[in-house]
C-alpha cells in the first residue's frame, strides 16, 4: 500500500469505475494488475493504492480495516467497523478529488463482497482479479476483462525478453517450442526462465528434460488445472524438474518438503513463523531422515528451514518476503495443487496434520496481533476445504475449534457460529454421535448460539448435551461437568435465576468431589455461585465470596491468569453494590493496570473495566468525570468495536445519564434522542433497550428514574 500526490487519476476503461480481469490461474492476471498499479504509481497519477488479496471475505475485510488503519488512524482490530470507515472514506467528496485505486486479487467468491464494493467514482478505480464468471460480476459499471493463455507471439516474446536480461539468447525455433510445450501458460514459462538460467542449461536440454519427465508422470497427474490437451502435464514436468534443482540446493533436501508443507496452507500468505516452528522443522527432519545415509535428522533449525524456502524463491516455486512476517510466502495454487495430487494419500493426510499443528503452535493464546491472527485463519480454512477428512483422523484436530474461538474473540460472532456449527456437523459425520470430539464442538456451538444472543437456545442445547455426554461417558467426566456448568450458566442468563443458582451448588458439590478444591473448573464454579449471590440481592454476600475466592485463585493460578483478574473485577463490583463506590473505583484502577499489561488496552476486558472506573466515579460522587471518562470510552468502542456495537450503544446511554447528573439535562435528553433512534434501527423498536431508553427520555424531561446500565463480569465454565 502506498500514498502520493500529483497527476491525474487515469485507470483505463474509461466509463467503467469496476473492471474485473477473468482468466484460468497462472494466466497473468496478478501480474497485469501490478504492472497496471504500479505504472500509475510511478506516474503519479494515484493519490492512493491498496492492495488486497481477495481470498476470502474475512481477507478483504481485514484488508481494508488495515487501509483504514493507515489512513484514518482505526483499529483493525474491529475489522468490519474499520471497514466501513474506509469505504466511507473513498465516497466521492465534493471538496477533495481523492485518485485512488483498490485491487481485489484473485477473488474466490464474488459474495464475498456483498456490502463491501469500492464506492464507483469519478476519481477512483476497483480492479478485480478472479477466475470466476458470476453474473455478479457483469453489468451496470462493470467490465469484464477476459485473459486467456499466452498467444504464441506474447508467450516467445516473453522468453526472449526475460533471457536477454541474463544475457541468454536462444534460437527462435527452440523458443516457440518450450512455448508449445509449456501450453503457453505465463506462469510455467517464467518458471522455465528461472530454470534455464540457474541451472545453466539451452533450451534445447531443458525441453528434452520435460518431454522426459512428462511421459514419467503423465499416468500420476490428474488434470488439476482445466488446461486444455496435455498442458497440465507439461506444466508439471517444469514444475518438478525446478523442485529438484531446489531440492539440491543447500541446504540440500529440504526445499521438496517445505515445499509440500505450503502446499497445504493458503496460497496468499504463509506466516513465516507456521513454516519454521517446531512442527514444521519435526517435518522437515523426518523428511531429511529418511534419506539413506543422513544422520543429522535433528540438526534442522529456523535458519535451515528459512534457506529452504529461499531456495524455493530462487526457482521461482514461491514468493518469499521476509520483511511481511504474516504473508512471508505465497505459492500459486495451480502448483499447491499439483504437490498435493502427487501425494499419496497417506502422505496427504500426515502432512495436513503437521500444518494443522504448525498453525497451532504459531497460535498466540492472546490475539494481540490481528494481521497474524487472519492469516492464521486463512490457513485454516484453506487446509479444511481441500483436506477435511484428515483433520478428523483420527479425531478432530484442535485448529477446527480454535479458529472457530479466534472468529468470536475478533468480534465476528455470527462468523463464529457459523464455522463450529459446520465443525459440529462434520465431527457428528465423520467420528459419530458418540464420539467425544463431536460432543466437545457441539458444547462449543452452545456457547457461541448464547453469545449470539440467544440464551435459551443455548440452555436447550446444553440440557440435550448434558443427557448424551451422561450416556456416552458417564456422569463424572470432565465434559459432562463442563456441559452441566453451561446448561445453569445459560438458564441464569435467560432468567431462571433460582434454578441456575441451585443448579451450580449441585455441581460444586460433584466438582468438589471428582476433581478437588483447587481444579480451575470447580473454581469457576464457586464464582458463579457468589455471582449469583449478588443477583439475587445480597452484595456483601457476594464480595465476601469473591474475596475468598480471589484468595484462592491467586495462589492456584497466579495473579495474571484471566480467571484471577475477573474474578478482581467482580469483586470490586461487588463492593460497590455493597456501598462502597469509591473502593470499587479504585480497585478497578488497579485492576485496569494489570489488563492492559496483560490483554491489551483494546481487549474486550480492559474496556469493560474502563466502562466500571466511569460508572463507579460517578457514584461516588464525580458526576462530572464519569462523563468525561464515558466520553473518552465511547470514542475507543466505536473506534475497536464499531458504532452499532451493544458495548458502544450501552456507553451511548451511560455517556447520557452521567451528562444529566452532572446538571447538563438539555445534552442528556439530546442524546437519548439519538441514541433512540439507533437503537431502533440496530435492535428494532420493541427491544428492552430501545423500550428503556424512552423511559430515559421521558425522566430527563422530569417524569421518572432512569436504570444506569451497569458491567458486572460473570464467570462461566469453560469448553474442554
């Protein structure tokens, strides 16, 4: 991504804001788009460039919220609230003629662009780069730009212009020939470039050595690419002799394994860091040792594992980039799908569990880092669309879920739910009903149908999961009690208050008996039980329980665990229900010390507490900093979280409240007004909220009370 000045803003295909460049993989397309982009760079004729990879729609969103990053100063990690400020942002603007070009490269799928197209402008320009032919893509501002292979003319052109920049001049009857031979396909024909001048042979060998290699593997290769006749084949001959030139480069036979490992992980970006961890030097040694004769299987280090893919790069066989940590390698997928289809088939499957393991290991347990995070999504999901089966066998592997976790804990909720409720139906498919794993991501999908916003289903779910995980492994373990914490969890959070407390002290007592005082889930338990306590009136009860508790899990998990810092929260908010304002106040201070520490200042946590420090200020009697403090928090949930978000609308409210209390009742009752007509609009008109900020409006106009939104944090068991 770049930004300038000057010139005028001249992407072709006058009269048409969106051309959409269509072509078989290899053909070019990414190429041209860049040759296009950056000659209008170099000619000044843009004021800004972005670039995105198009693959899916989580990769343009995140996309574009960077863009939004560098332009606006957003925080990408609220990926679709940043998004929409950046579209927002190239909207045409009488005042500022703003030249910009946005490339969406190789998009899968045009729904994936549903709400999230470039405005059409005078002054800017979309270029999208894709193989399909959707009827989404034609029409009103849109030109289709077919690109097929290579005329004969281009593709001997093409050679004979590389070669001459390393100073190679072939005849011209040999040149036509490999480009026959290599079906004029762009990519195979720059591959054959780097062959020809690092392995230092005439054209003449090199087509002898494919018309060799082409017969050898004719029967092994389907026709992965839908090239016509036997192109597929040819172009995978050129493709293997180049992975052997690498292979022997130092350090030697390490490029083919590396090679395949990529092989099975998105084809627009490969963190550096999945390739060189433990999981992936464990592959590269297995491979290594099991050449006759090695005897340094365990000598395979980051710096053997990174010259690897530099011998990859050499050949032409990746891009490697070490300075973009989170898209280090790229590597076309026509060639991913060439490595993968060689494979046999329990080869395959292996090799898809050491990258499912390499991406877990890369994993960070706390999501500080959005660009990795999605790129380690996108992984992901590459490896399960082209090898699901074995990411469950022989069970389901643990990515399938994190990824699923990582999507809610990016704020993608409805995402979330959608990728564990596949993962439950296929765990459900392919291990059966019984099977442990299916019964873990069908707990998963409860959790995630309440934190959708649906508590009763999620009771409903657990109560079904409770009975099956009884039959299926018995009363005592470990997952029943997890799913037995969940069903009173999520009775509680739908309002069966009564049933969910006794509920946990039934549990507590099972808990206390299988696994011990000191088990994180039997602490957990006891939190929900002071919890509900307060609930049900008794603050100082509830502090009380929270003290005794926090005693206890400062000794069992430390003072940074999570678990330790929420159960501070609570007891500060306890404490201040109990009638001491100004302690939780202080206490929640010290506490937001140690989150952003820990989390983060944008984490969801160190916000919530953020929202406490102002609210319990103000009880004490600072009406006037609540507000400024709710001011200055509103701003940062807009900004991470998006201005529809309920944690943003809730702080609309506050914000509100405390203007009024501090004596500024004309901006409290504007401010409800507004904050009225966008809770209709996001939440619909009979929505609690929506029916109680009304009641706001009417006390600010001297009738009745308002109810001040308070956060408490809760504790709730966790999936195993």
């Amino acid at each position: 991504m770049s930004a300038g000045s000057a010139g005028g803003c001249g992407t072709g295909g006058a009269g048409f804001p969106y051309q959409v460049l269509v072509g078989l993989g290899g053909v070019g397309k990414t190429q041209l788009a860049a040759h296009h982009a950056r000659t209008l760079w170099q000619t000044a004729r843009l004021d800004l460039l972005v670039w995105v990879t198009a693959a899916t729609r989580d990769a343009v969103v995140t996309g574009y919220a960077q863009a939004a990053a560098e332009i606006l100063g957003a925080d990408p990690a609220s990926p679709e609230s940043a998004a929409c400020s950046f579209l927002a942002w190239l909207e045409p603007k009488p005042t500022a003629a703003r030249r910009w070009l946005v490339v969406l490269d190789d998009l899968a799928d045009p729904a994936d662009l549903r709400n999230l197209w470039p405005p059409a402008s005078p002054h800017g320009r979309t270029l999208i780069t894709t193989r399909r032919r959707d009827a989404a893509l034609i029409g009103h501002d849109r030109r289709l730009v077919p690109m097929g292979l290579f005329t004969e003319d281009e593709a001997v052109a093409y050679l004979t212009t590389a070669l001459a920049a390393h100073d190679r001049h072939e005849p011209a009857d040999e040149l036509l020939g490999l480009a026959d031979d290599l079906g004029h396909l762009p990519l195979a024909l720059s591959q054959a470039v780097a062959y020809l001048t690092d392995v230092d042979v005439d054209c003449a060998t090199y087509r002898h050595r494919l018309s060799d290699r082409a017969r050898t593997l004719s029967d092994a290769l389907p026709d992965p690419s839908g090239l016509p006749d036997d192109q597929a084949t040819t172009v995978a001959a050129a493709w293997s002799l180049s992975i052997e030139c690498a292979d022997r480069l130092p350090p030697a036979r390490l490029a083919r394994p590396m090679l395949q490992l990529a092989s099975m992980l998105d084809p627009n970006g490969i963190p550096g860091a999945v390739l060189t961890s433990p999981p992936a030097l464990g592959h590269l040694a297995r491979y290594r040792g099991a050449v006759p004769g090695r005897t340094d299987a365990a000598e395979v280090t980051v710096w053997d594992a990174t010259q690897a893919l530099r011998a990859l790069h050499r050949l032409s066989l990746i891009d490697h980039a070490p300075d973009s940590p989170h898209h280090t390698v790229r590597v076309h997928q026509l060639l991913q799908r060439a490595i993968r289809d060689l494979l046999p088939a329990e080869q395959h499957d292996r090799l898809a569990r050491t990258a499912a393991d390499a991406l877990m290991a890369t994993w960070p347990d706390i999501e500080r880092d959005t660009t990795l995070v999605q790129a380690l999504r996108a992984g992901t999901e590459a490896l399960t669309l082209h090898s699901e089966d074995a990411l469950y066998r022989p069970d389901a592997h643990p990515v399938l879920l994190r990824n699923g976790l990582s999507l809610g804990e990016a704020g993608q909720v409805a995402a979330a739910l959608d990728h564990i409720r596949r993962v439950a139906d296929a765990a459900r498919e392919k291990l059966g009903p019984d099977h442990l794993d299916a019964l873990t991501a069908r707990s998963h999908l409860g959790s995630w149908q309440g934190a959708a916003g649906d508590a009763a289903e999620a009771a409903t779910a657990f109560e079904e999961l409770h009975k099956d995980l009884e039959r299926a492994v018995g009363p005592d373990h470990p997952g029943t009690l997890v799913a037995r914490g969940k069903l009173a969890y999520w009775r509680g959070e739908a309002g069966d208050t009564a049933g969910a407390a006794t509920a946990f002290e039934e549990l507590l007592a099972d808990r206390l008996r299988v696994l011990g005082p000191d088990d994180p889930d039997t602490l957990i338990t006891r939190g929900n039980l002071a919890f509900l306590r307060g609930e049900t009136g008794d603050a100082a009860g509830a502090a009380t329980a929270f003290e005794e508790l926090l005693a206890d899990r400062l000794r069992v998990l430390g003072p940074d665990h999570p678990d330790t810092l929420c159960t501070r929260g609570n007891l500060a908010s306890w404490r201040g229900e109990a009638g001491d304002a100004a302690g939780a106040a202080t206490a929640f201070e010290e506490l937001l010390t140690d989150l952003e520490r820990v989390l983060g200042p944008d984490h969801a946590d160190t916000l919530c507490t953020r929202s406490n420090i102002a609210s319990w200020r103000g009880e004490a009697g600072d009406t006037t900093g609540a507000a400024t403090a709710f001011e200055e928090l509103l701003t940062d949930l807009e900004r991470v979280l998006g201005p529809d978000h309920p944690a943003a609308l809730s702080t609309r409210g506050n914000l509100a409240y405390w203007q009024g209390r501090a004596g500024d009742r004309e901006a409290s009752s504007r401010a409800f007004k507004d904050l009225l007509a966008d809770l209709e609009r996001v939440l619909g008109p009979d929505h609690p909220d929506a029916l109680g900020t009304r009641d706001d409006i009417a006390y600010w106009r001297g009738r009745r009370p308002w109810r001040l939104i308070t956060n408490r944090i809760r504790s709730v068991a966790r999936d195993d």
